[in-house]
C-alpha cells in the first residue's frame, strides 16, 4: 500500500536551542504550557538519559510498520521519530534492529503511541524509546502510512519540526517559534523553584508554592 511522504526532511532550529532544552524537566515546560499538552500514557523503556530533538512524523496502519522503515530511510542527525500507532498494543513497532538503524542514523530517539518488543536490549540502551506497551507479536509490513505529516500522540498533536522533550514524567513538544520565550519562562521557574526548595529546607517558607 501507499507511503505518503509530506517532506523528507524536518526544519531544525540552532543547535544550541535544541541543548537548552536538555536540561528542562517535561513537568515545568509543560506549567509553562499552560498545563495543557503532553502525551497520554507514554512511557520511558531505555535504560537512562533524556530525549530532545526535533519531530520527523510517522503515522501508520495500527501494527504495521512498512512507513517507519521507509522514515529510517530518510531521518537525520537529531531527528525524533514520532510515531501515531494510534494507540494499538497488539503488535510491536519496534524492536531491537530498528533501534539500532535509527542510532546508526543519528536520530535523537523514538517516540512511539503503540507497542515495542526486545524491551531487554532497550532496557540495556541509552537510546532514548518511549512507547505505551510491550508485547512478543510482530509488525505486519504492507501499509499504508504518511510521513511528516501532524500527528496524535497520546491526545497530544505533534507536528514536523516541533521540538520533543522526553523525561522521565513523560514526553512533551511544542513549536519552535514558541521555543525562545518558552526557554526563558521554563529557566525563571526553574530558579523560582529552586528558591522555595531552598526556603523549606531553611525554615523560612510561607506557603508560597501553594498559590502558584
């Protein structure tokens, strides 16, 4: 069946916006979101270290991944593979041999509304995967799916070249042209948080946080 490819590479801001971000805990840029974004029912299955990078988008038939091999084909250095399995947790996406194409391909991670298997090598990987569930069964390989197209992720909606941050509370993205004055919101609550740790631990707080 038919790969729809809406562009084969995703725009990428600075690449010292992208490290800014590496830093920033999912939960504050989320506050800073309005508390409203952020993908439903994902969690981290690699062994450590953060996910940021830029979304290059798949959708795909519910437990086929014939376009997440044609995306393999065509992602770059820092690029997040977005995958909308919408939700399906009877077949796997992704295992270990695809994990390993997209790290030879420099991509920053995977990000995954569906199912993955050989969760042991990617318990043992540094690699960033996020993903709903595990399960042994296959993929079947004859689409359709799209590529680089807007994609829904646990409720919330990705598209090409958002920013993706992953932790482990979860996984968030937003745009980049909403990225520099998120960047600086996110450091001032980061410090006011900072301070009101430091308040507690010293006596002096007053119930601050609580209004917040």
């Amino acid at each position: 069946m038919t790969i729809t490819t809406a562009m084969t590479a995703v725009p990428k801001p600075p690449a010292a916006l992208i490290e800014a971000f590496r830093t920033a805990p999912t939960s504050i840029i989320s506050d800073n979101l309005s508390r409203l974004p952020g993908a439903v029912g994902l969690r981290p299955f690699h062994r450590g270290g953060r996910l940021v990078g830029t979304a290059f988008t798949v959708r795909v038939r519910p437990g086929d991944n014939l376009a997440i091999h044609k995306a393999l084909e065509l992602v770059g250095p820092g690029d997040v593979i977005v995958v909308d399995g919408g939700g399906d947790e009877t077949r796997a996406l992704v295992g270990e041999i695809m994990l390993t194409i997209a790290q030879y391909r420099g991509a920053a991670g995977y990000v995954i509304d569906g199912a993955i298997r050989d969760v042991g090598a990617i318990a043992a990987s540094d690699f960033p995967v996020f993903a709903r569930a595990v399960i042994h069964r296959g993929p079947y390989k004859s689409g359709p799916g799209e590529i680089n197209v807007p994609v829904n992720i646990g409720g919330s909606v990705i598209a090409p070249g958002d920013i993706v941050v992953g932790d482990e509370d979860g996984v968030v993205a937003f745009s980049q042209a909403i990225a520099p004055a998120l960047l600086e919101a996110v450091k001032a609550q980061i410090a006011r948080e900072e301070a009101t740790l430091v308040a507690i631990r010293e006596g002096r707080y007053q119930g601050s946080y609580g209004k917040s």
